[in-house]
C-alpha cells in the first residue's frame, strides 16, 4: 500500500479520521460534503472550509453484504451503512455488533479499519 | 420540429454467451436492425453506440468504431457511457442529430459482454458504478446499493419482501413467450422468498442476471421516412435526461428517484403528454425495488404506493398498466450498455404488434422507456407513440 499514490482528500480524511480529528468541506451556505472539493457539490460556492465532523451519527441505512466483490471476499458477509452525522453523511461498514443486532437509528462513532482480504483502509463505524 | 421515426430494430439472444465478442454480438444486432429498416446501408449517416464494462470485460476501449466497422458501417461512431444508462443516452442524442436535420438516419444500439469474466469479476465492474473512494472501498455493490434503498424504503413506506417478490414472479412470466430472454422460466413467490439473500433485504430473484447480448435500432427524420416510403408507425416524440449525485449518501432521498423525476417531466413536456397517457412502459428494473423506484418517479404512482403494484395485479399484462412485458432487465436480462435500446425495441414491437405480449395491449398508443444508471444518479426517459404514417 506505502507504494501506491495517496488519494488526496480521501486519504487525508481517513488520516485525519485515524486521528480523532475528523472533518467535513463546509460551503458558505452551509451545505456539507466530502473532499476533495473545489466547489460545494449543492450550490457550487467555491467558498469552503473544513470543519469539525460530529463524532456520532445515527444510521440512516443499512445491508448486510453475503455476495462481496473480490477485494472483500474474506470479509464477508458485513454491514454496509450509511451514517447520518447532520452536515453530512458517510458510507461505511458497521463493527463490532453483530450483524442481525444492527438497526436504523442507531448511534454510531467513526474510524479507520482494514479490511480482511487485502488489509486496505476503510471507513468503520462502531456503536456509541 | 418532427419526430423520429423507428425504421428498424434487432437484437441478440440475451443470456450466457462467454464466447461471443461484442464486435460479433453487435454485427449480429446491427445488421438485423438495417435488414428489418430495409433501407440502403450506405444512408446510414452515424454510430451512437452504448457500452458500460467494455474496458474490464474485453479489454477493449474505444469501441465505437469497431462497432461500425462490425456492422459494415463507414461513418463517424461514438461511444455513450452512463453506467446501466449507456444506451438510453446514446438514443437522446441520436434523437437529437435527427431533429436537428443534421443527419436523417442513425443507427443507434448498445453491446455488452460480461459473463466471459465470471461472477466474482462481473461484481467488481458491475460495482464501479458507484463512487469509487466512498462507496467502493466501503464494500459496496451494486445489489448492496439498491439493498440500502430498499431498507431505506420500507421503513419510510413500509412494503416487503414479499412484494418485491411478486414484482420479479411478474416480469418472468411475461418473458415465458420472450424468445430473446435469458429466463423463459415461470417461478413462484415461495421461489423468490427462498433463495439465498445477496445483500439484505435483496435476495437472488430481486436481480437482475448477468448477461451477455447486443441491440440495435436504425432512427430516421420523418422526412426520410417519407421520402422512402418506410413502413414505420413508431416516433420518439419525448425524451428526457436527469442526474442526480453519485454517492447515495450525498442523496436528499434513499427512497426516491429525482433523477427519474426530472428526466420524466422533460419527457412528457416534450411529447406534450401526461402520465395519464402512458399504456405500458418498460422501467429499468436492475433490481425489483428499482421497479418501485422507477414508476414512482414516472408520476405513475405516488411515493410509496408502486411497492404493491404487482401484488395488487396492476402492472401484470393482464393489469390496467402492464409493465416490463419483455421481462424487464429481470428475465429478459441485463447487457448493461445494450439495455436502453432493447426496452425501445420491446416497445417498438409491442405498438407494432409483432411482439409475443402484443395481444395484452392491443390498440395502446403510448409508452414509456426508462434507463436507469447506478443508483439513479442518471437517468432518462423516452416517449415511443403509433404515429400516422
Ligand atoms: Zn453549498
């Protein structure tokens, strides 16, 4: 992985996420997204900043995966999510709950794991 | 301003073919479609053409003029790519060049091959559909992303399982007569409801299948049509395009469609019709929630209301509003560039009554094509109407 180019923007959010110092792109409208950005994505304000991501969201929805594609092949089946934490939304994999005792609502913390097959980086979420 | 005329259609045997090119694939398609228009080849004036995976599947980029060289085309040819929407894209500009009067006939068409890979592979590039960095790398698919919808739905609508099921036990059992499908087979709610999950709530019967297959259409000017006295009683009066943002989490909804939406109003401004006209329709049902999806966003239904549609017997043949009567991407399959074009080929030859369904919608007018790309973040809509000759 050291020997692959960074993805700028994703990386840096996932780094900054390993962190505890997660952030979200802000437009002057007050419209979130995710990096990288140049314009706002909503109204196309090129007035942007970063501000701090809420550290729980609530799970907007979800699915447990039993056919993956090859790159997550030993790791499933898992929990794909979408987490609503306000000014934005991210997609991810829920842990460490079992996948039948996942439910929309729940409250849920951000992180950087590994996936099983190919030990790359990945957006988790974890029960708060 | 006049409409297009569909002067010629053909297509391959949709199903698993691993060892067909898709240069052979659409020569077969292509040169059915100039055989059944019976005009002079050499009029053909330009390839619109549609293909998603071609990179993945065939190594095989820049595919357009292979495509018209298959087909013993010298003319200018480009390539559409919109995911599962390649070809409902590659008919609006066709659509487009022959109002315009800048051509007078076109041949539009779409070819994919897929199965040559294998499941495992087809998944991989099926998926990248989606946003890679956000929803790839997370583990998406592309029945995972429509699984996320469908909780999304239930939960804001309600509906089940056992609705969905009886969406995909409808669109077999239309492509029974479908001598172009990959599924000629009838199945059960109890089928659908006990075959292994996929991504939940989505099981097996919800998707679509992997296939192989190749279409292709000849569009005239009216004026051509004329000229040449074809037999054409098929126009596009309406076409419409929406988008939407890629990743579903940057979406307002989960559960609905606005790229539908939008591309739908377009298309029924432009025709000057309503959604009151519409006879029968084909939606992109890649999965049997996106059927749900789809007809809500047409206006045909309200939000929440399409998820009984089928249980109920409405969008069956013998309902007030038959949909998918080819079998939809469902049975029919899904060679994801070639589908925009083949549901204006079902459609053509349901208005034209030679379609195996045909007797289900005798004396219709008026339908809709609907072609969906990834989650929806493009979409676009086709009104085909029996014309005058
Ligand atoms: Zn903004």
């Amino acid at each position: 992985m050291s020997d692959e180019p960074r993805d700028e923007g994703f990386d840096d959010l996932l780094d900054a996420i390993a962190d505890g110092e997660g952030f979200y792109v802000e437009c002057a409208n007050g419209h979130g997204s995710l990096p990288p950005r140049l314009a706002c994505p909503q109204c196309g304000s090129q007035d942007l900043s970063e501000e701090p991501l809420p550290d729980s969201g609530e799970i907007s929805t979800y699915t447990v995966v039993t056919v993956p594609t090859p790159q997550f092949e030993e790791d499933a089946p898992y929990v794909t999510a979408v987490v609503d934490f306000g000014p934005v939304s991210i997609t991810g994999q829920v842990r460490g709950v079992d996948p039948e005792d996942v439910e929309t609502g729940q409250v849920v913390g951000i992180g950087v794991g590994e996936t099983v097959t190919r030990e790359e980086r990945l957006l988790v979420f974890e029960p708060r | 301003m006049s409409d297009p005329r569909v002067a010629g259609v053909g297509l391959t045997h949709f199903g698993k073919h691993p060892e067909r090119t898709g240069r052979a694939m659409f020569a077969e398609a292509g040169l059915a479609a100039l055989d059944d228009a019976g005009i002079d080849p050499d009029d053909v004036e330009a390839l619109f053409y549609g293909n998603f995976m071609g990179e993945l599947a065939e190594h095989q980029g820049h595919q357009a003029p292979l495509m018209a060289e298959a087909v013993g085309l010298d003319v200018p040819a480009t390539r559409y790519e919109s995911a599962c929407a390649s070809s409902g894209a590659a008919i609006r500009d066709a659509v487009f060049r022959l109002r315009s009067g800048e051509a007078d006939v076109v041949l539009v068409g779409g070819s994919e091959r897929m199965t040559n890979i294998g499941t495992a592979a087809a998944t991989d590039a099926l998926s990248i559909a989606a946003d890679d960095l956000y929803e790839i790398r997370a583990g998406m698919t592309f029945p995972g992303a429509y699984a996320l919808m469908a909780r999304a739905y239930f939960e804001e609508y309600g509906g089940s399982t056992e609705d969905l099921a009886e969406i995909a036990v409808k669109n077999h059992e239309h492509a029974l007569p479908n001598e172009y499908a990959q599924m000629q087979q009838a199945i059960t709610a109890e089928d659908a409801l006990d075959a292994p999950t996929i991504a939940d709530p989505l099981g097996l019967y919800d998707s679509c299948p992997i296939t192989d297959g190749a279409t292709a259409a000849v569009l005239v000017s009216e004026e051509y049509a004329a000229d040449h006295d074809l037999d054409t009683s098929v126009a596009v009066t309406g076409t419409g395009q929406g988008g939407d943002k890629m990743a579903l989490h940057d979406r307002q909804y989960f559960a609905r469609t606005p790229a539908t939406e939008d591309a739908a109003d377009e298309a029924y401004d432009d025709a000057g019709i309503g959604p009151d006209s519409v006879d029968f329709l084909e939606v992109h049902d890649c999965f049997t929630i996106a059927e749900v999806l789809a007809l809500e966003g047409l206006g045909l239904y309200e939000p929440g209301e399409a998820i009984g549609a089928a249980s109920r017997g409405e969008t069956t043949r013998e309902g007030d509003l038959p949909v998918n009567l080819s079998g939809g991407l469902k049975a029919k399959g899904h060679p994801v560039g070639a589908t925009g074009v083949a549901q204006l080929i079902s459609i053509t030859k349901l208005l034209e009554e030679r379609h195996p369904r045909a007797e289900d919608v005798e004396g219709a007018t008026t339908a809709l094509a609907h072609n969906a790309g990834g989650t929806v973040a493009s979409a676009t809509v086709h009104v085909l109407q029996e014309v005058e000759q």
